[in-house]
C-alpha cells in the first residue's frame, strides 16, 4: 500500500550524512533519479484520501528539500583537480534539490529560496557555495516563476559576485549565465551597474583565477543581449516587460554607451584574456569584442570620445559647419588611432599564436568589422608600420621560436613611425622579409633569433616546439592560411579606398579644389603591397611563393571584377618565370649534387664510358 519507493528513499536519505563523501554522493544520485521520474507521486499510499494527495505530496517534498539543504550546510569536501573547485557531493545535491523544486508550488519554492539566500551570509565560504549552486539550479527548472526569483535573490547573488573566495565569485557568476535574456527582462535597472560589476572585476582577475570563466562568460552573454536587443539605435539595447495589466509591453531602453567607463577603455581591457589556456574565455572575450565594436562604431557619443580641441567661434554658418565637422572628424580618427588599430594587431597576434578553428573563425569576424569601418589613412598607417613585422611572423618556421620582439602590439601607432614614402615602405618590407629568409634568399627556416629554445617561447599555431616536424608544418600551413585571409581582406579595404581616393581626386580637379593629405596615402600603401607581392612571388622560398599566391587567391575571391588590372600581371610573372631550387630543400640538393659529381669522378678513374649526361650543375 505504500509508495513503492518508500524505503529506498529512507535508506538514500540516511546515507546522505554518512562520513564517506562517496557514499553521500552515491545516495544524492540516487534520489535525484527517482525524484526526477516519480516526484509526483512522492509519499503517497492507496489508503490515503485523494484530497490529502497533495498536502501529502508536498509535505514528503519540504522535508526531502530540507535534507538536501542541511547536506550543502555541512558538507565540506572539496576536490582541487583544476582552477575551479569540484565539490561532487554539493553539486549533486543541489542538482536534486533543483529537481525537488521542479514539484514543489510556488511558495513552497520562495521558502525555499529564502533559506538559500540565507546561506550566502554564512562565514564559511563552503556554505556560501552550497547555496549558490542550489540557487542556480533553482533558477534553471522553474522558468514560470523566473521574475520572483530574480527579484528576490538579486541582491544576495551581485552580493555574492564580490565574495572574497573565489570558487563562491565563480558560482555566482555561473548562477546568472543561463537567465541572461529574464534577468534583462526583469530587471533592466540593474543591467548597468551588473555591467560595471563584472567589468570592475575583470581588473583583479588573471590566468590562475578560478573566476575567470565564469565571469567572461556572463559578461559576453550580457554585452550580446544588450547589443543584440537593438531598436532602431545601434547603441541601444531596448529590454521589454510584459504588464498584466497592459496589452502593450513596457519598454525599458539600456544604453551601453552611458556605462560609466568609456567603451575604448573596455575593449582594451579584454586583450589580456585573448591568450587565457581557456578556449572558452578567448571566444568570449572576442564576442564581447564584437558587441563593444557594435556599439562604438554604429553609436558612439562624445562622452565616450578621447577628448579633442574643438573651437567655438562665431562664423558664417558655413565655415563653423566644416569646423564641426573637422572636430568630428579629428575625435573619429583619435578614437580608430587609440583603440581600432591596436586592436586589429591583437586580432592578428591571436590568429598567430591560436590553433583553434572557432577562435580563427570569431577573429576574421572581427578583423572584418574593423576594416569595415575603419578610416583609410588609419588603415594606410597600419599597414606601412606593421605589415614588414606581419609578414616576418607569417613566413616564419614552426621549428623555430617567434621573435617576443615583433609580437608588441599594444601602444598606439603614431604617424612619425611610420614610413613616409612607398620607397621607404618597400626598403622596409625587403629588408624585414631578408632577415626573416622569407625572400630573396635566405635559410627559409625562419627568423635567426639566437640562444635556446626557452619554455617561455612562442611557435606559430600556439605549438609548443616539441611536436613532431609534420605536425609543425600542419598547424603552420593552416594558420597561415587563416593569415592570408587576413591579409587579402586587408588589401581589399586598401584597394576601394585607393579607388575611392582617385575618384575623388578627378572630382576635386574637375572643380579645381584644393586636396589637403592627411597622413599617409593609399597609393603609398598600395605600392607597398605591389612590391610585397612582387618580393614573395620572386622569392627563392617556397614557402614565400605559396603564401604569396594563397593570399592573391583569397583577394581575387573579394575583387573579381578588377583581377584583370590588379592581380593578373602578378599571376603571369609567376607562371613565366622558372621553378628554382627552393631554398628549403636546397641542403639536401645540394648532398645529392655532391654525390653525383663523386661518382661520375669514379667512374672516370676505373675507365667506364657513360652516354653524355645533361648538364644540371
């Protein structure tokens, strides 16, 4: 006459406060799986009246959620295997206890909660951690009642957010992940200082930090809902709550450029975690990225600005419109010059040193936002200044340990540093190239960087350098595949500004203005990257020549309609011209040169007539 599962369930409740851990997490198990498929029926008998189901239903339910709860209060076992604690026993008894509540009513559920948020001002942290994972189940199994949860355990969770044990920051994090979109739903006042919360905290944290991947990951779901809720303003993010009362939603508008600290700053925060052991955190904090770039490029206000000299005088309204439009214009390219182009070295130096196909994919993402916006004499700069270091790095082997030198990316690029001329331009990229034995020459093994292999050095493809040589060359060859996009999207944005420039240039003489430069000119860049390509097709390196041609093929997929005028001449330059010994197999061409020149001496001393042999020597 009794529930059929009456005694197991007694006997898995005594268990759960045995002093072995294996045996309370075994227990837990247990009752979570006959919970989950017979909680409904839980403590009930045939000779119970039907109308007493319930009570006695629920009444089986509290007690059982009680029992869970003292199991989180005295649990203490903790395994330290990663960053993150694993507390097995904790973790699964909040698991069941999330499956209790999936059958307990509504208040039975803010009873519960209210003991929960209890536990978050214990002092021991294990406590506190106990009840933020009974929480973040809570959370996940009763959508219905999501908006009353919220409301009353926000508090305690930010609270939690700023703990001073880091596995309890870390669950408090991972409790907020999977209710992004209803906490921005039902609460939208308190997104902005959530924000603000999340990115402070990115300031004390590092790649030891057991957080770390929690709190990315709540704050790239933040940014990509806020981002991503936009109505009509780029920059906004509208957020709706549905009144009972109403037939149409409230809509509650959240700015992301009104946080408190400017969006630039923010962008340059998450450069640190471009390199985390997380793959995870990398994704994440390129995502986050792409909505800051979102909003800073679609929406941007000029309280977010770096400051610039505007004057304010009294003028014809002509001239004070051009002179507004000049201080637009300066803070536009102080922002792209502070913020975009450094960004656009980390894409590369991520894209580099990562070996992961989704991290590649979310960085030409991003690579391709910035070109899409960026100005054109800020693209001119950075690709005088930086493609000789580029294209060093690309070419490189990946037997051999990048130069740290060249992987600095992270000041400001000035004007004064970069070359003044094509000519200079081109002197740098050969002479870059040469050292690199990239072309023109050279080993063909890779840059010359002396001493030793240090644990500290870095190979292409975030290889270790202690792979096998085939292994080296397949992570190699794909990165600079992935490279070669980059570089092809690049001189792709070059080439409309160069034509976009000579098309303006015919206007202005047409109408006899004067041209005022500012900064280096697209066609300064563009015979750079004429005499770049012109180097790699010619170089006696094959791995210069294929990468050469890789990068023309990815180009030619983005300006069909010019391949004939741009990238043609450069394609029968190498078909016309002669296969040479390529440098990376010239040693062992040179072994078998020997050999045959000693044995054809040999064969002339012992007097043996051989038919005339080609001369390859």
């Amino acid at each position: 006459t009794e529930w059929p599962f009456e005694l197991m369930c007694d006997e898995l409740c005594q268990d759960l406060f045995h002093s072995s851990w294996m045996i309370r997490h075994g227990a837990a198990t247990g009752l979570r799986e006959i919970i989950k498929y017979h909680g409904s029926t839980a403590g009930l008998n045939i000779d119970l009246p039907t109308h007493k189901w319930t009570i006695t239903n629920l009444s089986w339910l509290e007690d059982m959620a009680l029992r869970l709860i003292s199991v989180l209060i005295l649990d203490r076992f903790g395994d330290y295997v990663s960053d993150e604690v694993v507390a097995p026993v904790r973790e699964t008894s909040a698991q069941t206890l999330g499956v209790v509540l999936r059958h307990l009513d509504s208040h039975g559920v803010q009873e519960v909660l209210k003991i929960l948020l209890q536990l978050l001002h214990q002092d021991t942290w294990q406590v506190r951690h106990g009840g933020l994972l009974a929480i973040k189940y809570l959370m996940v199994v009763r959508k219905e009642v999501i908006s009353d949860v919220l409301v009353t355990a926000w508090p305690g969770v930010v609270a939690a957010l700023g703990d001073t044990a880091e596995d309890v920051r870390a669950v408090a994090a991972a409790a907020l992940i999977p209710v992004v979109n209803d906490f921005t739903r039902v609460l939208p006042q308190h997104v902005g200082p959530l924000l603000d919360v999340l990115w402070d905290a990115l300031l004390e944290l590092d790649d030891l930090t057991s957080s770390t991947h929690n709190v990315l990951l709540l704050l790239s779901g933040l940014m990509t809902v806020c981002g991503g809720k936009s109505r009509g303003d780029n920059r906004s993010a509208a957020v709706f709550i549905a009144d009972s009362k109403d037939t149409k939603p409230k809509v509650f508008a959240f700015d992301l450029s009104t946080m408190s600290t400017p969006l630039p700053e923010l962008i340059t925060r998450c450069f640190a975690f471009l390199r985390h052991p997380s793959k995870a955190v990398r994704q994440s904090s390129l995502k986050t990225i792409q909505t800051l770039l979102c909003v800073l490029l679609n929406g941007h206000s000029a309280a977010h600005l770096p400051p610039a000299t505007t004057t304010v005088k009294t003028e014809p309204a002509t001239t004070a419109t051009a002179t507004r439009s000049l201080d637009t214009a300066g803070q536009r390219d102080s922002l792209y010059s502070s913020v975009l182009l450094p960004l656009m070295c980390q894409l590369f130096q991520t894209m580099l040193l990562d070996g992961e196909i989704d991290i590649h994919d979310e960085v030409e993402k991003t690579w391709r936002s910035v070109l899409s916006s960026a100005p054109a004499h800020l693209l001119s700069q950075l690709a005088l200044q930086q493609l000789p270091n580029w294209m060093c790095l690309w070419l490189s082997s990946p037997s051999v340990p990048l130069d740290a030198s060249l992987l600095c990316f992270t000041s400001s690029l000035s004007p004064s540093s970069s070359p003044s001329s094509s000519a200079a331009a081109a002197a740098s990229v050969d002479s870059k190239l040469r050292r690199c034995g990239g072309a023109d020459g050279g080993s063909g093994s890779g840059m010359d960087i002396g001493g030793a292999s240090s644990p500290a050095s870095l190979f292409i493809g975030g290889l270790l350098g202690t792979e096998s040589a085939a292994e080296q060359d397949q992570q190699a060859t794909a990165v600079r595949l992935r490279l070669a996009k980059l570089f092809a999207a690049l001189s792709h944005s070059l080439q409309v500004h160069h034509c976009q420039q000579l098309q303006q240039k015919e206007q202005e003489q047409q109408q006899q203005q004067q041209q005022q430069e500012v900064g280096p000119g697209t066609s300064d860049v563009f015979m750079a990257l004429h005499n770049l390509l012109q180097s790699l097709l010619q170089s006696n390196s094959g791995v210069s020549r294929w990468s050469g041609s890789f990068m023309i093929a990815s180009w030619a997929k983005l300006i069909k309609p010019q391949l004939n005028s741009v990238l043609a001449p450069h394609l029968l330059a190498l078909a016309a011209s002669s296969v040479p010994i390529y440098d990376e197999v010239s040693a062992h061409n040179n072994a078998v040169q020997s050999e045959c020149k000693r044995l054809l001496l040999h064969l002339q001393d012992v007097a043996i007539v051989l038919p005339e042999v080609p001369s390859v020597f």
